[in-house]
C-alpha cells in the first residue's frame, strides 16, 4: 500500500526565514511546531492553508492529530476568496479524507473523490497546483479505486507539471510511485531507477521523514546484499524519528535485517 502525498515544494521561497525554518521543522517531522509558526494574517488565506496542509501531512505520517487537521482545513476553506483559493482548499480536504480512508480511520472514499473533482473544477490545468492535484488523483485511483492505468496516467501528469515547475519534493513521490508501478508490472530497472531518483531527491532536500520510506522502496528493487543494507539504513532513520512514518513498521518489520 503507498501512503503518500504532499504539500507544498519542500524549498524555500527565497531567503524567506519563516518558510525556512517551517521547512526544517517539516522535513524533520516536527510538523506541529511547523504549524505553530504559522498565523493566520488576518483574512490571508495562504497560511491558514499552508498551516492545515501541516497538519493533514501530520496525520498520513503518524496517525495521529486528525481533529486539529479538520480544524485548520475549515478555517481556510472559510478564508478562501477566489477560485484558486477555494481548489486550493478543496484539494487538502480530499487528501484528508483519502488519509482517513486508507490508514481506515473511517471510510470517506466518496467526500475524497468529491473534493478532489471539486479542486479540479477550479484548479486551472497550467495553474502551480495542478501537479500536486494530479498526483493526489493518482493516489486515488491506485490505492482506492484499485485502477492502476488511469493511477499511472495522473501520476505522469503530475510528474510532468512538477518538473515544469522544479518542484524536487512533489518529483520524490512522483517518481517512487511510477516506480511503485513499474515493479508491480515486472519492470526491475524502471522501478529501480526511479526508486533511486526518489531517494536522490529527498536527500538532497534533506527531507528526513521520507528518506526512510524511499530507502525501503528501493530495497524492494535491488538484489542482495544491497537490498539488506538499505534495508538496515532505513530501520535506523525509522528509530532516529521515533517511528515515523508509523505506517512503514509492519513493512520494516515484515523484511529480513541485515
């Protein structure tokens, strides 16, 4: 099963320090005190968003925080103005309920497939957020309607526009799950090479709290004894963490150690 997706570039806009450090905080899974940096700026609807894409990011890692999310959506969703604001919202609020939905907290498939159709009713196909709404489309077809060509076919979509837009981190997921895909057709050196272009990214990124699970896609592609090692380096970042993401325990668990 793939639990994924994200929020936002994982880079700084320019030498913004308070962008700077919610990064750092992020990519370390400090995702609550991330938040807190966050105000609402009045009627600004842009951290109010950023800061409940925080939290909905909380939940697919740890499990945990799911009605401080709910909160913080509802917030932005009051605060958005325009259309893109409001798609903006919409595409947070599926990705909340496809969360919900795969990690069985409770069954939203249906509120997640609406959102989502919602923010692409309002997303423009050559806006910024397209990619990230591709690609959460893509983890709808895949992980919940069970379609993995029309998962490929959004995840491709969504890979195209982040690398239009040098968006490194959104690359980290699009890559690892065509990866994903790849192995499960049987394509050893397409899924490889995109596992390891994942972890390349993330690393580079210094986005810590997904290093551990790149590393174990990739053990999945490689053969012995390499695939034991970057097995064992992903244990280590797994402990480092606290176990986060939690959901990546019965994976590491499930594998022969080193």
């Amino acid at each position: 099963m793939a639990h994924t997706a994200m929020s936002g570039s994982g880079t700084t806009a320019g030498d913004d320090p308070l962008q700077t450090a919610v990064w750092r905080l992020r990519s370390r899974g400090c995702w609550s005190d991330a938040a807190a940096l966050l105000t609402s700026g009045g009627d600004d609807p842009a951290p109010a968003l950023q800061r409940a894409a925080l939290l909905i990011e909380r939940c697919l890692y740890t499990e945990q925080g799911w009605a401080e999310a709910e909160d913080a959506l509802r917030v932005a969703e009051a605060l958005a103005h325009d259309d893109g604001e409001r798609g903006a919202a919409a595409c947070e609020r599926g990705y909340l309920a496809y969360a919900s939905t795969l990690l069985g907290v409770r069954d939203r498939a249906d509120e997640a497939r609406a959102a989502l159709g919602r923010a692409a009713a309002l997303i423009g196909p050559t806006a910024p957020g397209r990619p990230l709404l591709d690609f959460r489309r893509g983890l709808l077809a895949q992980n919940l309607a069970d379609s993995p060509q029309a998962a490929r076919a959004a995840y491709r979509r969504a890979h195209e526009g982040a690398t239009a837009q040098e968006d490194r981190l959104l690359m980290s997921f699009t890559w690892r799950h065509l990866a994903g895909l790849a192995l499960r057709d049987g394509e050893l050196a397409e899924a490889r090479h995109g596992f390891a272009e994942s972890l390349r990214l993330r690393e580079e990124l210094g986005y810590l709290v997904g290093t551990a699970p790149a590393l174990a896609a990739l053990a999945e592609a490689e053969p012995e004894p390499e695939a034991a090692r970057l097995r064992e380096e992903a244990r280590r970042l797994f402990r480092l963490l606290g176990g986060v993401p939690t959901w990546l325990a019965g994976q590491l668990a499930a594998q022969p150690a080193a």
